[in-house]
C-alpha cells in the first residue's frame, strides 16, 4: 500500500496535481496528462482506468464517487468531501456494498464521538455515495437511513466593535475592503474573493454563492458605493479584474488570504494568550453582518438563506436585544 496522501487529497488514487494541470501514474510510472481542468480530468482518468473498475467493494464505489460526483461539486466542497471519503474509504474501502449494514455505521459513528460536525458531514457523505450506488445497481439500501445525526453546538463567537476595529486600523487598505464587503453584504470569504468588475451593477453587486449556487444582488447604499469607490482606485489598476485584489493587481487565493489574515492576528495581538482570547475568523464576520440586523428575515435574505431558521440558530450570535415591559 503506497504512502497516504499529505495533499490533494480529493484526487483518486495515481491521480497527482502538478503546477495546476492532472496527470495519471501508471504502473509503471509513466506519467500521462490529463488536462487542468478538474472535471475534464476525471473524465480522462475514467476512460483509463473503466476495465479496472469492478465494484467489488466499497472502495472501488468511492472511487467512482470521486469520478463522476465529486468534479461537479465546487472547489471548497470538492476538496472537503475528498478528504472525508478517504477517511471512509478506510474504514469501509474493503467492506462489499452490499454487506455494508447499519450497525457498521453505527459502530463508526461511536468511534468519530469527539468530532462530531466531521461526523456529520462524513454521514452525509456516504448516504449520498450509497444513493450514487444505487442508481448505478450495485447496492440496494442505504445503510443511513434512520441513524440520528450527531449533534454540535453552533459556533457562537461574536466580533464586538472595539475586536474589528483594533484588527481594522492595523489591516492593510486590500483586507479593510475585503471586511467592509463582508459587513455590508453579508458574504462568505469565497465569493468576496471571487467578486469582480462585472459583478457590480447598476442596481447593486451581483453574487453567485459559490457554495449553494444561490443568486443575490446587493442593493446600492452609500457605504457600499464608498467601499467600492474605494477599491476602484486600490493600485495596481492593471490587471484590476478583481475588487480585493493584491498589491500585484490579482485576485487572493483562499489560502493566502487566510495567510495573510492570519497574519494580521500576530500583528495586533503579539501576546500569545490575548491572541488566543480576541482572535477570530474572517467568517464570523458573515455572523456579525446577521447578527447586528434587526430584522431576521432581512439578514437571512442578505445571506441568501432560503429558511431564517438556519440564520437564527447557526448566525444570530450575542444577545438578542429586546425592549421592557415599559
């Protein structure tokens, strides 16, 4: 059994990323390109290793999974769900999908007690492999089927104004941008990054929520008007395609954004344990956005949350602020 992946860890088995483009390693280490496009790839990949595949198992199912379901995911989800159906196909990779039964989940799900949102998310996973199984006739159930999700209490962090401004007036004028996109409108880091010229209309800024495929336009105000001024005139104007972009003029990756958030961290608080005390993730500013709106069902629209209930109970953080009796 060769090494386990440190990287990449979404991609199939001799299937390797290099310098943005795919290839394929054969048996005997001849290296095949297959294009830098993920979905494109698979579908290479398939075509070169379809004689190989024989659903004996569970592990070849997954690698189906990987295949043909998981290039259709966007990025973030791809990568995420890579990772788990590893850990799956550790656990059940040898196991017939036929044989595979609730107890053997159940017994799984015990042994991921201490991590339960990953638990969750790897349940519903693997439901969803077995649902894939089923259409292509080599399972019959889904062994999930009434076992109770493991529960977790929601990230309850709220930024208070003296935290974002201390962070703010040491951040560079690129990620002071980046924070007021996120106050303002409500967005998830990924699309802000993903937010270009063309998305900024004339009846406000068009997103495309990368993780639902969500659709919601921004109305104009004369904040969001000002942020956007601003990161008109942010140098270097060439190539410019991107609203928060570095000082090179591109558009960040989501690790060097975290990067340099990170980074920002260390700068206004050096002090290990005040770090540790005041620090925060740059998605909780998607929380504080719902949180300091009055009105539940405007912040559940901004976010583009079709149920107010998710927005309620996963991004309403603080105090509710109510009025006395009189």
């Amino acid at each position: 059994m060769g090494r386990r992946r440190k990287h990449d860890r979404h991609l199939p088995q001799r299937v390797y990323c290099r310098r943005g483009k795919y290839y394929f390693v054969h048996p005997d280490e001849r290296w095949e390109p297959l294009g830098d496009d993920f979905a494109h790839a698979m579908a290479v990949y398939g075509r070169l290793t379809s004689n190989a595949w024989t659903a004996s198992n569970m592990a070849d199912v997954i690698a189906r999974y990987r295949r043909e379901v998981l290039p259709l995911k966007a990025p973030k989800t791809r990568k995420n769900d890579g990772a788990l159906l590893g850990r799956l196909a550790a656990t059940f990779g040898q196991m017939s999908p036929c044989h595979l039964m609730r107890e053997d989940v159940e017994e799984y799900l015990e042994r991921r007690a201490t991590t339960p949102t990953a638990a969750r998310h790897e349940l519903a996973l693997l439901s969803h492999v077995f649902t894939k199984a089923i259409r292509w006739r080599i399972a019959r159930t889904i062994p999930c089927i009434g076992i109770e999700r493991p529960t977790s209490k929601p990230r309850d962090r709220y930024v208070a104004d003296e935290e974002l401004n201390a962070l703010y007036a040491t951040a560079p004028e690129s990620i002071q941008i980046a924070i007021d996109l996120a106050l303002l409108t409500g967005q998830r880091q990924a699309d802000i990054l993903a937010l270009t010229r063309d998305d900024v209309t004339d009846d406000g800024i068009q997103f495309t929520q990368g993780k639902t495929g969500r659709k919601v336009l921004v109305e104009w105000s004369d904040a969001l008007r000002a942020v956007i001024a601003r990161a008109r005139s942010l140098p270097p104007q060439l190539p410019g395609k991107f609203i928060v972009r570095t000082v090179h003029g591109k558009g960040f990756t989501g690790n060097g954004f975290r990067s340099n958030w990170q980074h920002l961290m260390q700068r206004v608080w050096p002090d290990p344990a005040e770090r540790a005390r005041c620090r925060f993730r740059f998605h909780d500013l998607r929380a504080k956005s719902a949180s300091d709106t009055r009105d539940l069902h405007e912040a559940a629209a901004r976010l583009g949350h079709a149920d107010p209930k998710i927005t309620k109970r996963v991004y309403r953080r603080g105090f509710e602020r109510v009025k006395p009796l009189r």
